[in-house]
C-alpha cells in the first residue's frame, strides 16, 4: 500500500496542502518548526483516527480556526480508496471511507497502513508498559477490527467494575457477574496478544540482527496470565480476580487484568527494558517497527507506508545506513532538517520535498 496524496484544511500549521507523494523513498526537510512533523502525523492520523502526540483531536485544528480536514488517497492491490476525516472545535471527529461517512471508528482500522518511528518512539523500550500495551493494540487494532471491538468490551466493562467498586456498593453476587465477563473477554486479549508477541518476536530477531551485523538476537515474550488456550487464562485471570477481591473492595479499582500486561525485551538474558544500553533500547525499538511492517506484509501481502520522523539523526553511521537500506522495501515518508552527501548517496533514488512555514515544495527526483 502507498500514500499518494495528501490533502490538509486548516491542519496544525497548514493552512491549505496538497502534496502528492512517490512510491519509493520521500524525503521532507527543511529547519525547525516548518510542518514536517505535523505532515507526518496527519498520514498516521489518517492511518488509525489517533495523534502520535496527543490523545486530544482539537489540537490538531490550525489556531484560530473552528475545523479542519485530513484527506489521505491511498493506492493497494484492490485500487484506490480515500479518507477523509473532519475536525471540528465542538463536535467528535467524522470519517468517511470513499465518501461514505462511517459510524464506527474499527472501520477505519487497515484503509491506510502506516507504520511510524520518531525519537520519542525510541523510548518504547525503557517506558512503563503501557506504551508497548499501546503498541501491540495499535498495531492488533489495524490487523483486526474484531479485535478493536474485543478491546472496547473489555475496557468497558473494567470501567464498570471499577465505577462499582468506587460506589461502596460491590457485593460478591454482582463482582460474579463482571468478574465472569472481564475474564471471559480478557482471555479473549492475552490469548491473541500472545500470538502476536510470538510471530513479531521472530521478525524482531531478524531485524536486529540485520541492524547489528548479526552482533545481537532480539526476545520478546508477552508477559501476563499464564495458560495455553483462551479457556485456561480465562480460569487463570478468574482465580487472579477472586485472590485480589477483598483488597480490589478496599481500594476501589481492579488490581489485576490485561490492563497490567507487558511485553518484556531481551538481548541475550539481558533485559533491555531496565539494563540495555541508550542504543540497544534505540535499536530494538527500531527492530520491533521493522518487524511491525514485515508482520503486516506477512498477513496482507502489502507492505504499510513507513514515517520515519528525524530518525536517521538519532542512528549511529552504520544503522542509518542499514534503515535507508530496508528502507527500500517500503514506501518510506523520511524528515531531516538537513541531508549530510553521505545519507543521501545512501538513498539512491528518492523524490525531496522542501517544508518551510507550512507549504510543502517538490524540489525535485534525486
Ligand atoms: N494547531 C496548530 N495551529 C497552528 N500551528 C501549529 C499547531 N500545532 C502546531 N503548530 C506549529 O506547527 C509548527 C511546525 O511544527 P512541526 O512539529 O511540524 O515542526 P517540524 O518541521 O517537525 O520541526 P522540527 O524539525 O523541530 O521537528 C510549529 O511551529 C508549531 O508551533
Ligand atoms: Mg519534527
């Protein structure tokens, strides 16, 4: 899948964009504070109806403008498809697929397959566990719109529980029947959630030891309740709720559930998450995108778009070399402030486009 054009309305600090992009390697650069980011973020916006930066959707609305549009041509295998999405100061966003308003945000989930990697995703490996949660339902999301509702129910009835326990009203013939539910869908998560560790742990070890020259081995393993099939987490999750009932009444919210789950990160028996170093937890970070991309080909036959937002500044000379060269696979929207001979040589043939104060300028096919 390719990004062939996007459009921006009063978007960040876009006034009016259209920019059409190539199918190889795309590079936007200009200084500081001009709009490639922001450009950027409206591709992944468009990709999964959520900013890489913010959780609030009015930010994204230039300054002293009431609304404001996103509207991304994609082109796959089946032709060409378009998302438009509408911001607006005082309502929720809309979307509309091919023109058609949807009602559901899951139907978004798989028109625009993106795959985005900044300096802050970098710190994907060092954060708390909920930005790698974050990660494995993003990208599970975008897989399966089953899963995306799956995700829904079961935040839905956790919030349930938890406004029951606020309440002062929670007895053990109500708990029964939430505890019952939250067991049933959350089995339901760790159990494809496991699967997804497993087959992206194995395009992770590849893609780090592609980066490193073979130096390391990347393993992930999903870490949550224990049990090989949906039913037997589902008992595990269950008895977990029933240890923790009592202490779960006294503080007021549920202490155990997928909610808590994380995917720990090894190098060796080295676990990078706490002991790696600044660039191994870069590196893997990187692994686990490279690996998202390969997952998603793996599943669809397509590969998604790559962003890769002022990464290469970041990379030591042979890693930047190795990404640009994998690079190559993918459609790839690459920023940098400035483009050293060395990195551009490395590019072969890419089309660049110059970004200064919101407009966005073809400079030309290197
Ligand atoms: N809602 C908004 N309305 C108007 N301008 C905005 C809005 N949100 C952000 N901006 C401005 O957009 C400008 C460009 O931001 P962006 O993050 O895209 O820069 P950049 O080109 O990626 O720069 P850098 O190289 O520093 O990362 C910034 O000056 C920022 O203040
Ligand atoms: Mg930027």
């Amino acid at each position: 899948m390719i990004v062939k054009r996007v459009e921006l309305n009063d978007y960040r600090n876009y006034g009016r964009l259209l920019v059409d992009f190539s199918r190889g390697i795309n590079v936007l650069c200009g200084d500081n504070a001009q709009g490639k980011t922001n450009l950027l973020e409206s591709v992944y916006f468009g990709s999964v109806g959520r900013s890489p930066r913010t959780p609030r959707d009015k930010e994204l609305i230039k300054k002293g403008c009431d609304r404001g549009k996103i509207k991304l041509t994609q082109e796959d295998r089946g032709g060409e498809n378009t998302v438009e999405i509408y911001l607006d100061r005082t309502e929720n966003k809309r979307v509309a697929i091919n023109g058609m308003p949807i009602s559901r945000m899951g139907e978004l989930m798989g028109v625009i397959a993106a795959v985005y990697f900044s300096p802050d995703e970098m710190r994907i490996i060092k954060d708390a566990p909920g930005d790698r949660r974050r990660f494995m339902d993003i990208a599970l999301c975008r897989m399966s719109k089953a899963y995306f509702y799956l995700l829904g129910r079961y935040n839905k009835i956790l919030a349930q529980r938890n406004r029951l326990l606020k309440s002062g009203r929670a007895t053990d013939d109500v708990l029964d029947v939430w505890d019952a539910q939250l067991a049933a869908e959350g089995a339901k998560i760790v159990k494809t959630r496991r699967g997804y560790v497993e087959r992206l742990g194995a395009y992770a070890n590849e893609a780090h030891g592609y980066l490193t020259d073979g130096k390391e081995g990347l393993i992930l393993e999903y870490e949550g309740f224990a049990g090989e099939d949906a039913d037997e987490i589902e008992k595990n999750f269950s008895a977990e709720l029933m240890r923790n009932r009592e202490r779960d009444k006294a503080l007021c919210f549920t202490s155990c559930g997928v909610q808590k789950d994380d995917i720990a990160v090894k190098i060796g028996d080295v676990d990078v998450r706490a002991y790696g170093s600044q660039g191994q937890q870069r590196t893997a970070a990187l692994s686990f995108k490279l690996a998202e991309t390969e997952l998603h080909y793996a599943q669809s036959g397509e590969y998604p778009a790559l962003l890769l937002d002022d990464v290469l500044s970041e990379l030591d000379p042979f890693r930047q070399r190795k990404l640009i060269e994998r690079s190559k696979r993918y459609q790839t929207i690459i920023t940098c402030t400035h483009l050293p001979a060395e990195i551009s040589s490395a590019l072969g043939e890419f089309a660049l486009y110059s970004v200064r104060g919101g407009t966005v300028e073809k400079t030309g096919k290197l």
